[in-house]
C-alpha cells in the first residue's frame, strides 16, 4: 500500500499508457461487463487504475477523464440499482475481475 497525493500521481507512477477504470452505482452509457473486464487483464497490456470513490461518488471529472466505466454491480430490484459501500464494491469487484471461477 503506498498513499499518494493525487490521482495524477498514481497515474504517473504507472506510466503514461495507463488506463483509469473507474466504478459507480449509477454508471450509464457504454460500460465495460465484468467478464471482458476480466479477459482483458488476463492479457499483457498497460497498466490499469481502477478507481473506487467515496461517500458521494466519483467527482464528475474523473468520471468523464477515465479510459473506461465499469458496469456497476447490480441488485435484483427492478431498476437493478444496487448502492454499496465502497468496500463491499471493492471486494465484489476483484472476485469478479480477478477471482478464482
Ligand atoms: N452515489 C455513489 C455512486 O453512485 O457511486 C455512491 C458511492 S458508494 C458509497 C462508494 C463507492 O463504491 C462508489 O464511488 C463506487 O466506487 C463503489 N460502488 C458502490 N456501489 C457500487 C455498485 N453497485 N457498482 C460498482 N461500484 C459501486
């Protein structure tokens, strides 16, 4: 674990190649499934940050900044809407990508 101040630094700290990910309750639009997310960091490539936000969320910037949205884990509701802390978020979002299936 090593703090940083920014995320532009951990960005730089992984080259200029690196993707942002980033993760919401809300993502809309084009998102990228667990599973091709998971293909994907099967294969070599750039590194990749994937970012988890606070209590309100990602600011809006880094939302629009990021290389790709990952499709938000949803719930059996309905709308599907499925507002997690982000430390459940983290742990349901790395068995996915990065757990052994
Ligand atoms: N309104 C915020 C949102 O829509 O993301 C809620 C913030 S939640 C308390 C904290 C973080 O957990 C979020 O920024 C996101 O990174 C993650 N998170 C929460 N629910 C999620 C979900 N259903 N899918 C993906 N990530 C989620």
């Amino acid at each position: 674990l090593r703090i940083v101040g920014s995320l532009d630094e951990a960005l730089e700290d992984l080259g200029s190649a690196a993707e942002l990910w980033v993760t919401s309750a809300n993502a809309a639009g084009e998102c990228l499934a667990h599973e091709d997310a998971r293909a994907r960091l099967r294969l070599d490539g750039e590194p990749i940050l994937i970012a988890f936000g606070t209590g309100w969320g990602l600011a809006d910037a880094v939302m629009q900044r990021a290389d790709r949205v990952l499709a938000p884990i949803t719930s059996p509701r309905p709308d599907g809407f499925n507002h997690l802390s982000v430390r459940a978020a983290a742990a349901i979002t790395f068995d996915r990508l990065l757990g052994v299936h």
